[in-house]
C-alpha cells in the first residue's frame, strides 16, 4: 500500500487532480465493510498532512468499527455538475481505494485535536485512484494501480 505522497511521487498529474478535487469537495463518501461483508457507505471529511491522506470519525461509529474490523475502503469525491448541456464541461470524480489504518499514537491524536478518547483518526493507505470524466463524446478514465502505474482508458 502506498501514501499520498509515494501516490504523488508515482503519479504527479493524476495526484495533483486527484487533490484539488478532494480540497473543492469537503463531504466525501466512505465505502466500508460490515461485519457480513455487505458494503456500508458514510459521509467523510479528509484532510492532507505529512504526506500523508487522513480521515477521521467520531466515537461508536459504525464507520469506524468497520474499518477496525476490515481496514479495506473506498472514496468517493463527486463534483459540481456540467455547465449547461455540454458533459465535458464536467471536473469529473475521483475515486480513491485502500485501506484505513488506524492511529492510536497521543501525539499524533492531539496534533490533529482529536482529543476525545473514544475518536478515532485514520490514515489512508491507497492502492489504486481513478479520475473520470468526459471528454467530446468519451468517457476518459486515468488510473493509476500500486505497482502497475498510471493508464487511460477511453470509451465512447
């Protein structure tokens, strides 16, 4: 698995997007796992330190109490819709998948002020992020896989 900043450093273009998406975007969605393995999908902020992609949740959670039992997530950044009828007017969306590692270090917890004890703060270990979007009459996917690198997909 990889950190944003070994993401970055892979894939510097597809990154650069890939933030300035999450930086517009403030609410996100998580996809988790529940116990039975159904998937679970949650509202999420994020943030960038570090090099590094975090996420947080409050106390008894459900999110939370997922991913302590299956790191393995996803998310979701959705953008503003197309200008008028033309769809590549569209930013497109990010995906994000990996999984969430939890911190439970006090000095990392109160620098990000997570201070009550039962919060949780996560650190996002991605091995794959997807940009799509529309260009002229295509469906254009840039990808980039841990160990694989980047790649486009194109359909019409």
């Amino acid at each position: 698995m990889a950190s944003w900043q070994e993401f970055d450093r892979q894939a510097p273009e597809l990154a650069e997007v890939a933030r300035r998406l999450m930086d517009a975007y403030k609410h996100k969605v998580l996809a988790t796992l529940r116990k039975d393995g159904s998937p679970r999908v949650s509202g999420v902020e994020t943030s960038f330190r570090d090099g590094e992609l975090w996420t947080g949740s409050m106390g008894r959670a459900v999110k939370a109490a997922d991913l302590r039992r299956d790191p393995r997530m996803a998310i979701h950044v959705t953008s503003a819709d197309p200008q008028g009828s033309d769809p590549s007017t569209w930013e497109g969306d990010v995906k994000l998948a990996g999984r969430a590692v939890e911190v439970t270090d006090e000095e990392t917890r109160k620098s990000f002020e997570v201070l009550e004890s039962d919060s949780h703060l996560f650190r996002i270990e991605l091995v794959e992020v997807v940009w799509t979007r529309v260009a002229g009459n295509e469906l254009v996917m840039d990808t980039w896989r841990e160990g694989v690198g980047v790649r486009q997909i194109r359909r019409e």
